[in-house]
C-alpha cells in the first residue's frame, strides 16, 4: 500500500520505519528542512534500538522522505497524522498542529480523494468528529475521506518492537471502508506473516504474535490510550507512595513487589520504585485525561494524587541526599543518567533533570555522564559552569563527593564499583532507581541509599559505630 506518514518524530518515524518493514510504501513528511535533510542522509536523529537497521534498510527505497505534503499525499491511499500535542497552560492537550495539518491536507484531496485519513497522535476523546467538521469547513465533502483514530502504544526504547510485536492494535473507525483499509494495512502483524520472516527484527521473549486487532469507536480509541498512560502512571505513583510507607516502617520495597506481582491479577511490570515517572507521554496524558473530566463535569480526583505523589517523589530523594550530606552547597556531586528512562534519549519531563536543576539551585557542581542523552540534556540548561559533561561514568565520579544514578541504563548495571569507590571523595552512593543489590553494596564498601529499602553503611563502618556504643 502507499502511506503518508505526516510528522517525523518519535512516533511518526517509527511509525514509517515499521510499515516499510511490513511491506508498505511510506513517504514521511515534514516542515523540518534540517531533519528531512537528516534522514534523507542517513543520520540518527533519534535514539531507538533497530531503528537504524530499519532506515538504513529502506531509506530511498520502501521508504522516503519529504517536506512536500503534495507529494505524500497526493499517491497515497491511507494518511497517518502524527504531529505534536503538547500540553497546554490548564493541561488540555493542545491540537493546533493538528488543525494546521488538516487545513494543509484538505487542499491535497480535494479532487484527488477518496483518502484514509488516521490519527496517531494523541488526542482527546471526541477529537475525530472535530477533525472530520474541519476537513468539510475547509471545503472537503464528506464522501471524499474517511477518518480513523489509530493511537500508538509504543515505549520509548524499544518502540520498533512494540510496534511489530504489541500487545494490541486499536482502530477506532464508523467507516467499514476506513477499517477495511486499516486491517489490510497492518495485516501482516494480525496474520502472524511478518513473524516468519527470515529479516523480521528479533521478537521479544513476553511479546504476543499475531497481534490482536480491536476495532472499536473513535472515541473509544482515543480515550483508550489516555487511560491506559493514566492506569500505568497510577501504577507508579502506587508503588512510589508504598516505598514511602516501607522505609517508615523497615519494610524491603522490592521484596514486597515480588510478593505483589506474583498475583497474576497484578503483575510486576511498572511496580518499580524510584525517583517517579517523566517523559513525553505519562505526565501530558495523565493531565489530558484530567482535563477532558473536568471539562466534562465529571470528578476524577485520583489522578490529582497520581501526580502530586510524582512530584513529591522527586523531592522525597532530594531531601534524602540533602539529610546525607548535610549542606548541599559547594559539594560535587556525580550523575549517572539525564533520560527520562533507559534506552532513550528523551529528555522531556525527565525527573532527572529535575532533580539536576534542583541540585545546581542549591548550590552543588554537577559532572553528569548519560549513555545517549548528553546533547539533549545539554539545551535544558542555561549557560552554566556548575555543570559539566563527562564522557564515561567513571570519569563523571572523579573527585565527586557522592554518586547519584538517576536513569535505568542496562550500562549502569555492570559498572565497575570497587574502580568508582576508588574515584570518589567519598563512598557514598543514592539509587534513584533500585538498580543495585544493597549487600553487595556493602560488601563494596559504600554508603548505600535507595528507595523503599533501608540504608546501607560499610560493614568496617557498622564496626566502628557498635565499638564506639561499647566504650559508652
């Protein structure tokens, strides 16, 4: 099939890369001259495991890429939508580009219809018949386009995998033409036919194949993606508010999920405690969906405490390395980790950065180091010389008074810490994400603090404070 792919960020060049993996024609566009000029060459743009091997697999063949809207859409049978909505002042989702699109869009198919029309991005409940009024106001009769909301579940990280391997594909359609369309679009997902190929990108081992199809609504569709961001937040401000209660109490956080997630009815995936959720799609969909309740009338209190637990989480560890080191001013300290998460470079909302900011406020030097991240990271901050880059973890831990590991990189798992201990001012090391054993910590020879678990001194330091009550 021929597509247009209209937008070129981390959903839309997925998006594009994967349906030229499955056997579509794709022509991604975008008012980007710089990036379209990237991708074109050939340049990672973005960070996302198999999405280099999938451009460079189709780039200029299967799939292209234009600033030219007229010619993605002039030749294609289905149109993706997949720009921004960011979130606005009052947490609503902001759809103007989307509006800007749909008015550059109407001008392409009149008289060159009918099209598929399908909305990626994520937008409010009820967006799509907005959408529809606006194509027929900018002079598109309704029998020239269906339309359909078609949202994405994709991780940052491992995106192209979930998008050939997910869980579900959702198609919210009143059209049986415009789900006709998509069904054959994506029918080498729900047949299982793309599985068995011999190039297919490796298929993760908790995957599900085929994918299952759920045709629904478009209203439906699109409030199924803003609650399904909404449960899994609540999942982690749960888990977050419940270390809280087991340091209170000496209760072992991790532990407890293992007892939890071991009823199938709860699982473990996203009871993972730590410095809180961020990036580009938890904290606008949980104030989107906020948004849309109270627009409606409708009382939704519970994500309030979703969000209010998340930011509280970032101070609660904040006050901990303050409570620690005492006077936070004029103390170096170094960080692992400026993503949002690991495996990606995103660094929108990312608690991180945050706590990085809040760091420097309080007068500390920062030497950070982030396997992916580090330009990004760099234009959050303000010409600063109380922050610099360094170029491995090791180098970031020179001369630092205390280690803070702030993202889940799978690097940060196999560091050499007796080398980090030996590179620090002082053994001190706080786990924003539970990475590490708390014995083997010890064993180590550091200052251990995490979440939801107790804290750890060095066994030689444990020895002298039970001397030490001895002689009193």
């Amino acid at each position: 099939m021929n597509i247009a792919m209209i937008g070129s960020g981390y959903v839309g060049l997925v998006a594009a890369a994967c349906l030229a993996e499955i056997g579509h024609n794709v022509i991604c566009v975008d008012n980007d001259a710089r990036k379209i000029e990237a991708l074109s060459a050939g340049s990672e743009v973005i960070h996302e495991e198999f999405l280099p091997e999938l451009l460079a697999r189709h780039r200029g063949r299967r799939l292209k890429f234009t600033t030219s809207l007229h010619h993605a859409v002039r030749p294609s049978e289905i149109v993706f939508i997949a720009v921004g909505t960011p979130p606005c002042e009052s947490g609503e989702a902001d759809v103007s580009f989307i509006e800007n699109v749909c008015r550059d869009i109407a001008a392409e198919i009149n008289g060159h219809g009918p099209k598929t029309l399908v909305v990626k991005s994520t937008v409010p409940a009820g967006t799509s018949d907005w959408i529809r009024s606006v194509l027929v106001r900018n002079g598109v009769p309704a029998s020239n386009f269906e339309l359909a909301s078609n949202p994405e579940f994709l991780r940052e990280g491992s995106a192209v995998t979930d998008f050939l391997y997910p869980d579900r594909i959702v198609i919210g359609s009143s059209s049986a033409t415009g789900t006709e369309l998509l069904r054959r679009a994506y029918l080498p997902l729900t047949s299982g036919s793309y599985h068995g190929c011999v190039s297919r990108v490796p298929q993760p081992d908790d995957s599900c194949s085929p994918a299952k199809l759920i045709v629904t609504k478009p209203a439906t569709a699109e409030m199924i993606k803003h609650a399904s961001n909404a449960f899994l937040a609540m999942k982690v401000s749960f888990i977050n508010a419940v270390a809280n209660v087991c340091e209170a109490v000496g209760a072992d956080v991790e532990e407890l999920v293992q007892g939890m997630g071991s009823d199938r009815r709860i699982g473990t995936r996203f009871l993972k405690a730590g410095i809180g959720y961020g990036g580009s799609c938890f904290p606008k969909d949980v104030s989107a969906l906020r948004a849309v309740a109270e627009d409606r009338g409708c009382d939704f209190q519970l994500l309030d405490e979703v969000m209010r637990i998340n930011e509280n989480q970032r101070k609660a560890f904040l006050h901990r390395v303050r409570d620690a080191l005492g006077n936070l001013k004029g103390k170096r300290l170094a960080v692992l980790g400026l993503a949002f998460k690991g495996g990606t470079d995103d660094v929108r909302e990312s608690p991180a950065i945050a706590l990085v900011q809040s760091l420097l406020h309080e007068g500390c030097t920062i030497q950070a180091y982030d396997p992916a991240a580090m330009e990004r990271a760099r234009e959050e901050f303000a010409p600063n010389g109380k922050i610099t880059f360094a170029s491995s973890a090791y180098e970031t831990a020179r001369n630092a008074d205390a280690l803070l590991v702030l993202t889940d990189w799978e690097e940060f798992l196999t560091l050499d810490f007796a080398r980090i201990r030996s590179l620090l001012r002082q053994p001190i090391l706080f786990d924003g994400r539970n990475l590490y054993n708390p014995d083997r910590m010890q064993d180590l020879g550091y200052f251990y603090f995490s979440v939801g678990r107790r804290e750890i001194a060095p066994l030689q330091a444990k020895a002298a404070e039970a001397s030490s009550e001895d002689a009193a």
